[in-house]
C-alpha cells in the first residue's frame, strides 16, 4: 500500500495537560451522572428510514476500503476482567470505563417485592464485566499470541460504551456504534494504511458535498503525565477528521504497542497496527444536519 499522503504525517504539537496531584499528573474531568438522566438531544436515535442510510453507508466504506461485503466481524459488547487490565484501557482510561454490574444477591427480595428501585441512591458491587470501548480491541485479544502470514486489515464493528466526560448531544452519547478498519503488519504499512484511509475519505466528502477537516487528536488519559500519555503528547498518532465542529472519524497509529502487549508477530517483530474508525451513529447526524432528509442522504451516497 502506497504513502499518498506523505506531508500529512503526525507531528508533535503540544504538552501534555495542566494539575497535579500527589505528583500525579491529572487531567481536568467532567463526570456526567447519566443516573441524573439524559436530555432529548443526546439520545441518538436511527429512525427507520435513517436505518437503510446506515446501511448504505457501511457498504460504501467497505468499498472504499477494498473490503468484501462478507468479510466483516461484528463483536460483542463484553470484556472480561483480564483483558480490559491487559489492554491497559482501565489504567490510562478510568474515568471513561464502564463496567456491567449486577443486583447483589441480598437486594433482589426487595426489588421483587417493589420495596426497592433503581435511583441515584443505589450502589452496585459486583463489576460482572466490562464493557467494550474500541472494537480494535477485540482484533488484537483474538489474535492474541499468534504469527501472522502476512499483513493484513480486519474489518470490524461493535457497540462501544464509554462514560464521556465531555458534554453530550447527538454527535457524542454513552453508546455508539464504532466501525474499524484495524491495520496489523509493519510500521510502514501502518502509516500508509492511514495516509490512503484520510484520502480516500476526504474524496468520499467532497463527492458529498460534506466540508470536513482534519485535526491532532491526543487520547484523554486521566494521568497526562504518565509514559504512555507523554509519549503520546511528544509523537502525536492520533487525527480526527471533524464537521461543524464534531469528530465523526480518527485517523490512529499504535505503533507496536498491541503487537508487543498481545505477542502478535510479523516474522521476527511484534506487528505495528492502525485504525481508521468511524461512529456510525455521529455520521448519520452529520448527514441530518448536512442533507435533512434520509431520502436526499442516501442519494448522495448512492451517487457517490
């Protein structure tokens, strides 16, 4: 796969954030209590007739990406304990990780009998599992000690679940549907996987009519001053491309961090892996606010 667009590789560009504690360095977070509940305006609902869009939509990006229509794997939503500690997303993540819990064995009489109910009062012990943030997870944990033929890109979607601590509306919710193009191979590989994904999809905009741009991204890590989200601060790997102000896709470089994590080899070297994601559910708002009406959005992708 060819670097189309060399000039537009990752650059340093700013430090990590500001406030310590106890020598920890802290980014600033807003935690929303979604047991406060949600306004209208975040509840990202798919009408029926938006449901044909989304589907469209997911057949062009599999065109664009050279990906077969039955090549696809959908994931489920569930991480055990294990494995979300070992991809490390708890630690960096945190304030951002949602667990599943369930009624303590002890409460369940008095639910049953109406004597308790759900509300801001209530505390569950049990974290049963966790639940998923990034589809590209389960690629890595699948392929998790194996030796790879070759490079490779996997496709994949998933419902993700992250406990956002940045305002909420219809581009960003609770839950959404992430659909990856996961690279695994060479570093090179991995780099021009993204440069040929950002042109691709910058065609796929402007045969839209859709004006995007593209923007570095650093990953909200809780501690900004630890390694991996210094390092992360110094080597920018992440891009979004944003409309009207909204991130719909990102544009990210792991380097071998997965492949050593996960010992998943290309010959005699951890592989280096990348993904360009898309949340499906920012996409079809981005297409109600630029066309208004299923109708004329899915003329223009199917024109497209």
């Amino acid at each position: 796969m060819r670097n189309v667009l060399q000039g537009h590789a990752f650059h340093p560009n700013r430090a990590a954030g500001a406030g310590r504690l106890d020598g920890v360095r802290l980014r600033p977070v807003r935690i929303l209590k979604c047991f406060q509940g949600l306004p209208g305006d975040c509840i990202v609902i798919i009408e029926k007739q938006w449901h044909q869009v989304k589907n469209v939509l997911q057949g062009k990006l599999d065109d664009i990406f050279s990906i077969a229509p039955d090549a696809t794997a959908e994931f489920d939503s569930l991480l055990a304990h294990e494995e979300i500690n070992a991809l490390g997303y708890v630690r960096n993540f945190p304030h951002l990780t949602c667990v599943m819990c369930s009624i303590e064995e002890g409460e369940l009489l008095g639910f049953a009998r109406g004597q308790r109910k759900l509300d801001r009062e209530f505390k569950a012990l049990n974290a049963d599992v966790a639940l998923l943030p990034a589809t590209c997870y389960k690629v890595y944990l699948g392929l998790q000690g194996q030796r790879l033929d070759g490079a490779r890109v996997e496709s994949c979607i998933a419902r993700c679940f992250r406990h956002e601590d940045k305002a909420l509306d219809r581009y960003r919710a609770f839950n959404f549907t992430m659909k990856e193009y996961v690279y695994l191979g060479t570093a090179e590989g991995a780099q021009a996987h993204l440069e040929a994904g950002y042109d691709r999809l910058f065609s796929l905009f402007a045969q839209l009519g859709i004006t995007a741009g593209c923007e570095e991204a650093n990953d909200p890590f809780f501690d900004s001053g630890s390694a991996v989200a210094r390092l992360s601060a110094l080597t920018p790997t992440k891009r979004e491309l944003v409309f009207d102000g909204h991130a719909v896709s990102s544009l990210n470089y792991h380097r071998n961090y997965f492949g050593e994590k996960f010992n998943i080899r290309l010959d005699d070297s951890f592989v280096h892996t990348s993904c360009v994601a898309f949340g499906l559910e920012r996409w079809i708002s981005m297409f109600k606010d630029r066309f208004g009406n299923a109708a004329d959005a899915l003329a223009a992708l199917e024109r497209a």
